[in-house]
C-alpha cells in the first residue's frame, strides 16, 4: 500500500495524538500548510484503503477513575459470532470487542470484549447484561482482569519512512 509525501506528513504529525484543541485537524492543517478539509478528505481515503484503521481517543481508564478493567471472554456459536459480537461491540460501556479463533481444548472462547468499571462489581454487571443480550448462544465467558496498563499507540512510521 503506497501513499504519497503529504499522506506521510499528515501521519507523521499525527501518530503522537491529536492536538487537544476544539478543531485538531485544523490545527495539524496549519502545521502542514494545508486546508482543514484536505487533512479530512486524505485521511477518509487512508482510512477506506485501509492505511488507517480508524481515529478514536485512548483515554487512561485508570486517571478517569475506572480501576478494573475486565476483557470478557465468551464461547459463542460460531453461527451467531459475527451478528452477536457486533452487537455486543456496540454497547455503550465496551471499549473495544473482536472475534478471535479459539485455541483449543484449553481456550473455547471466541468473542473478546473489553468492559470498564470503577470497581469489579461494576464490571461484573456489565459482563451479566452483556449475557441477557448473547442469551443462549453464549455457551461459557469468563473475564481476565487487568493488574498493569500498557502503553498504547497506533500507526507509527519509522524514521527510515519519516
């Protein structure tokens, strides 16, 4: 997947985070001497091309007040898995779900999905409204809590690419 020097410049001075201020792609157009709606329009394409994934905030959980952190892990037909993983990573209180193969015999789960909470109790509501909604097809879960934070971060060039 080829891009051109204005798309490597638009990701360059993005893949440290967005300017926090109230029109960020305006602010990164201004850095790069470009117009606002050309930085939109470019990384709409990356994004259909698949240069990009997606833009979304990655908050701290932890510095928002929400300590437990649980990646709910459930057995879900195989049937279903697609319809009800999109509904489950539509839920307002799940961060982020996916589907995964299974690694059996020891691991029969393949919907992930990552719940935030101020305390465990709080995670464990989620994770029990989360199996009214998969019902029946949801033939075992379990949740993995997080005990560390690791750092996060998307598209990076090298230097070599910069």
């Amino acid at each position: 997947m080829r891009i051109d020097e204005t798309d490597r410049r638009i990701i360059a001075a993005t893949q440290g985070g967005l300017p926090l201020v109230p029109r960020p792609f305006a602010a990164v157009a201004e850095e790069l001497g470009l117009e606002e709606a050309e930085v939109l329009e470019r990384m709409a394409v990356m994004q259909e091309r698949g240069v990009i994934r997606r833009i979304a905030g990655a908050p701290n959980h932890y510095a928002l007040g929400m300590t437990a952190n649980g990646m709910t892990v459930w057995d879900l037909e195989d049937a279903v898995a697609s319809e009800l993983g999109a509904a489950v990573g539509a839920l307002d209180f799940v961060s982020h779900a996916y589907l995964r193969p299974r690694a059996m015999p020891g691991w029969p789960y393949n919907l992930f999905a990552m719940v935030h909470g101020r305390d465990r109790s709080e995670v464990e509501a989620k994770r029990a409204r989360i199996a009214v909604l998969l019902g029946p097809a949801a033939r075992a879960n379990d949740i993995l809590y997080s005990t560390r934070i690791l750092k996060k971060t998307g598209l990076r060039l090298s230097r070599k690419e910069t």
